[in-house]
C-alpha cells in the first residue's frame, strides 16, 4: 500500500531508476522514500527475493502509457498521505475521474508509506468500505 497518482496524470520521468544497477537503484529508492527498513537492506538472502520484485514495480510504474477510456462502474477508494511528497492530494483526488460510481479520498498523517505510521485507521475505512 502506497500512494499513486491518478493513472491519467502524466508522471515525470526525468531518470528513471528501473534499469540501474543494484546498488544505484537501492540507492535511489533509499533517497527518495526512505522505505526499505535497515534490517531489509542488511539482509542479503531477503534482498534477492525483494529487489527483483521491486525493480519490476518501478519499470511498470515508469514505462506505463495511459489508454482513455469510460470509467469503471464501480466503486473507488483513494488514500495518501498528507505529507507524501511524491503524490499529492489534487493526484490522489484525481481518481474520482476513473469511477462512474462511489469515489471516496481519505488522507491520512504521513508520508507516502502513511500506513506505517498508523494502520489502525486505513484498516478501519478499509473495513467499512467492504462491509458496505
């Protein structure tokens, strides 16, 4: 869980970081989110089973074409973190144009991996949603 901005917003790519060498994208990913725990990087065995994944997440991420289309007809909730400078809450409204049903934004305290902070509450919205 992490915040992203709505798909039909332009991303800038300036450099991407999908192809660079281990240690570079490591290092990337480190400055930009400071998101991977220490105890993560300090482990070799983990990291071959992670970073794959990872880098993979970041060439879909950074080589995505938008297709216009109709809205889904179903229901979309949009979370972020009202400290997330990466993707900020006019991105993460604009997922409401991707739903011709229920849209619903709640932002939370945080940056852009916000759950760490406090799950508790995601987890509660989460909950009502489904039970809706």
């Amino acid at each position: 869980v992490y915040s992203r901005i709505a798909p039909q917003l332009s991303i800038n790519i300036n450099s991407p970081i999908h192809e660079l060498p281990e240690t570079a994208f490591l290092q990337q990913i480190c400055r930009r989110y400071d998101s991977i725990p220490e105890a993560v990087l300090e482990n070799t065995e983990l990291m071959q089973i992670f970073l794959p994944a990872l880098q993979a997440d970041f060439a879909m991420l950074e080589t995505y074409i938008y297709a216009n289309e109709e809205p889904l007809n179903c229901p979309i909730s949009a979370f972020g973190g009202r400290e997330d400078r990466e993707v900020s809450q006019k991105a993460i409204a604009a997922w409401q144009h991707q739903t011709s049903s229920y849209f619903n934004m709640e932002m939370f305290d945080g940056g852009h991996f916000f759950f760490r902070t406090d799950i508790a509450p995601l987890l509660s919205i989460i909950t009502q949603t489904l039970i809706k």
